[in-house]
C-alpha cells in the first residue's frame, strides 16, 4: 500500500466525476437549443446517479470480477462484497481494491453519457434510462472487461488500450452513430448543425472536460509515479496541438477560426491520446493530437453533412472516430521505452501490435453495432424510443420535465 | 398624433437617444429585435457548416408624438443613427388613433408628452 498512490487515485477519481457532471452536461448543453438544454443537464445528472448503483450493485463485479472464459465476470463482487481495503494485486498492489473500485466507476457513469450526443433533443427521458442501463450491463461491462479484465480475451492478445479509447471512446462513439440512424434526424433538421443556443457553456463543459481528463488519463496509471505523469504530459500535448490544428484548419477552410471548432478539436485531441497516453512520448502525442483534428474535422464537417445522418452533437464524429484514430495510432507510435508494460509500435518495427490495435477496433465496431441495434429495438417496442413530433417541438424541458430553464418574462 | 417606429444599430441607441433629448422628445420604449435588410443578415459557421442568413441584432423605438414633434424626432433618429453604410436602419411613421396615460385616465394630445 502506498499513500500517494491511494491519495492520487482518488482524486482522480473526482476528476473524472468532474468530465460528465458539471463537464459534459455543460459541453453537451450548450449546443442544444434552449428549449432542452435542462433534458441534457437531466440526462447527465441520471447516468451519474443510475450507473453508480448499477456498478456499485452488480456492474464491477461483471466487468472486474474473476472472469469466465474471458468473456464476461462472475458475481463474486456483487454489492461490492470482499471489495474493500485490501489491495488487488492483479489491478493495482498499492491502492486499496475499493478505490480501483470507485476509479472504474468514474468511467463507467461517463461512458454512457458520451452517447446522449446522438440522441439529444428527442428521446423519452423513461426510454433514455432503460436503454443506458441496459447499455451499460450489456455492452460496457462486457467490453471492459475484455480488455481490462486481468482474464479477458482481448487483454490476452497483448491488445492496448491505456485509459479507455476503445473501452469508453469507441464503444460509445459508434453506439452513438447506430442510435442516431435508428432515431432519425430531429424535425427540421437539413444537414447542417442547428444553432447552439448558448457556446459560453460549451467552451465551459471543455474547459472542465481538459481538466478532468488528467484524472482519466494520468489516474489511468494507478500510481503517483512517471508513468502518470507521462500520461498527463502527452495528454495535455496532444490536446492542445489538436485544439490549435483544428482552428487553423477551420480558418484554411471557411477563413475564420471558431472557439466551437477549437474546442471540438480540444475533445477530439483528448479522445485520440486516450488509449495511448501511458504509451508514447510527447513528440508523438503531438502529431496524434495534429492528425487527429483533421480527420475529425472532415468526419464532422465534410462526411456527416453529406450522408445526412443527425449525430446531433457529433458524439460519433468525436468519439468514435477520434477514439478509432486514436486505437489504431498507439498501435503506431508506443514503444517500450515510455512502459515496459506496453509494447512497440508500428515506427519501432512491431506490426504485430498494429493489428492487434485493429482487430481491437474491429470487436468494438462490432460488438458496440449489433448490441446497439438489439438494445434500441427491445426499448422501442417497449417503451418508445422517440417523443411525439408535437412533443418535440415544444422541446423536452417542457414535456419530458415540466421544467423550463430561462425565463423570457417574469 | 404619430407613432415613429425606428430600426436602428444598435450600438447608435445612446447618440439617437441624445439627439432626441436635445430635441425634448424623452419618451420611448426601447426594444431588442432582430432583422435583415439588403445585405441579407450574416453568415455563421458552426463546426464547419455555413449556416447563411442568420439574422442581425437591432434595436428598435418606438415613439408617440405629437404633429409638431414629428420631424425633429426624425431628424434626430437619422442625425444619431446615420453612418452612411447599410445596415443603419430605417423609419415608420404611422398614424396613432388615441393615446391613454394609464395613471389618471388622460386621452388624446396632451397624454403623449
């Protein structure tokens, strides 16, 4: 046991509370309109409170639990039982075992928030909860603990994946894109984003998501020691080429930069190093925070308004895209030099690794579509994925909440 | 009686205001409005996309007057608000059946002022 490392991990833990509430919400409910920035405060505020149960309950005891064949945990940690002060070597030998725990849990509650992007401004609040908790046991659980499980099948195959790209970042970015093709656009949307309704938030929720986001990637090191703080360099490099790349670019292409696109380019850049942050080294954290903006700037810009499918706040063109890029570069740029745990890349002569990385993105694809698609049909014969057309238009605030946010009159 | 309505840039709402004080016309309601003219409002972009047509802010008077009023107010909304460019603005004026001061009742010319 070590208390700097206990002391560390949990406050990165709040950090990364800190990325979905008051992080996301605001990063989230400033680009919606007026009328349901209160659903997406909602949304996030429920995932933190249902998945915290859920994980508390039975979620780390599937995804961390001993596993079975690899696949899937047993319930020997249900309601936390044995999970307590004493360390568990296999994850982490010098922090107590219930503060791996509450680390996971953090992740766990921002996955499934990453998603409401997709889906914003018009899905059933009664919906959006079965879905995510169904989501969260049938497909986040399952997919960390394959890759993170000391037992899973993809972390056998030597696959990478420091802080969560494939785990949080794909998984949800791809979910988002399958939701957002079952649910249809929103009503009278024409291929180009609707107007946010209030950016300061939005640059707010970045600002406290590049701040939280130390906690995911350095607290991902699960010791106060310089493989965290590796990670928190390269973190902190790749975000800032990526939100500088995206700017220029955007200034290239339409002659002015935005704060939207810069900050776009912040999350973009903290998505990408994700999976790579406890692997590569500053130099190269900078060109994947550089080439990381400009293929999302193309996904979100050029590619979405061609195929006309409303991913409202670009949860897809983000995350999943920039969590893919971001999978498939650690396979390109790790060396062991940065961690021995890991492994070399692709420019150090390892093209093992590289395919590992992409048969890793492949299962996710995969696995993250075909649940999706089965979660979202269950729920929408059930229940109904999506309100009425008249409900919609008045906006969730008012239908789903009973809620308004401003006040136009006193 | 007429009711001058003005269509002005905002940023010329304190130089119109001084131009009608100086002419004693102190009465007004103000109100924040949004429009286009020839010019056609404003492009934005939002994550790339151009959004054109956005409208542009304006402020708008509106402002009771008395026959003999009418033209100094007029002269002092264009000698505040005037740059030259599009996009100053534009007046109506138009004919104001009745005029009620809701505090005691008062009808007609003498309830303007």
């Amino acid at each position: 046991m070590n208390s700097g490392d206990t002391a560390w991990v949990l406050m990165a833990s709040a950090l990364v509370l800190l990325m979905t509430i008051p992080g996301l919400a605001f990063f989230y409910g400033g680009l919606v309109r007026r009328k349901n920035v209160l659903s997406i405060l909602m949304q996030c505020f429920v995932i933190v409170c249902v998945i915290s149960l859920q994980w508390m309950l039975f979620g780390y005891s599937l995804a961390f639990g001993p596993s079975f064949h690899g696949i899937i945990g047993g319930l020997d940690w249900v309601g936390l039982r044995g999970v307590g002060a004493a360390p568990n070597p296999a994850y982490a030998a010098t922090i107590p075992h219930s503060v791996f725990m509450i680390f996971q849990a953090m992740f766990a509650i921002i996955t499934p928030a990453l998603i409401i992007g997709a889906y914003a401004e018009r899905v059933k609040i009664s919906a959006f909860l079965v879905f995510t908790l169904l989501w969260s046991t049938l497909v986040y659980d399952p997919l960390a603990h394959w890759v993170w499980n000391t037992g899973g099948w993809l972390r056998a195959l030597g696959a990478l994946d420091f802080a969560g790209g494939i785990v949080v970042h794909v998984s949800s970015g791809v979910s988002a894109l399958v939701l957002a093709i079952l649910l249809g656009k929103r009503v009278g949307y024409n291929h180009k984003p609707i107007r946010p309704h209030n950016l300061p938030f939005t640059v707010l929720g970045a600002a406290l998501l590049w701040f939280g986001w130390f906690g995911f990637n350095a607290g991902s090191a699960l010791a106060a020691d310089g493989l965290a703080a590796n990670a928190f360099i390269t973190t902190h490099i790749a975000t800032a080429a990526a939100g500088l790349t995206w700017a220029l670019v955007e200034w290239w292409h339409n002659g002015t930069p935005t704060i939207l696109g810069t900050v776009t380019g912040v999350v973009a850049g903290l998505v990408a190093i994700t999976p790579a942050c406890g692997f590569v080294n500053p130099m190269n954290a900078m060109f994947i925070g550089m080439m990381v903006a400009v293929i999302c700037y193309v996904a979100v810009s050029i590619i979405k308004g061609k195929l006309g499918y409303d991913d409202s706040l670009d949860a897809f063109g983000v995350h999943g895209v920039g969590g893919i890029f971001g999978t498939i570069a650690t396979g390109i740029f790790a060396q062991k030099a940065i961690n021995v745990a890991g492994s070399d890349g692709l420019i150090f002569g390892n093209v093992h690794q590289f395919l590992v990385q992409g048969l890793l993105v492949i299962v996710a694809i995969v696995f993250a579509v075909v649940m999706t698609f089965i979660i979202y049909k269950i729920v929408d014969a059930i229940i109904g994925m999506r309100v009425e057309e008249k409900n919609e238009l008045i906006g969730l605030d008012l239908t789903q909440q009973s809620e308004a946010a401003y006040t136009v009159i006193e | 009686m007429k009711l001058v309505i003005a269509i002005i840039q905002p940023h010329k709402l304190e130089a119109v205001k001084k131009e009608l004080e100086a002419v004693d016309v102190n009465l007004m309601t103000v109100t924040n409005v949004l429009g286009q003219g020839r010019q056609k409002g404003v492009t934005e972009i939002y994550r790339g996309a151009k959004e054109a047509g956005g409208l542009l802010n304006k402020v708008r008077l509106d402002i009771a007057v008395n026959e003999a009023f009418v033209d100094p107010t007029i002269d002092a909304i264009v000698k505040g608000a005037h740059t030259g460019s599009v996009g100053d603005g534009k007046i109506f004026v138009v004919e104001l059946a009745e005029c009620i001061r809701i505090s005691n009742g008062e009808r007609g010319g003498s309830a303007i002022g």
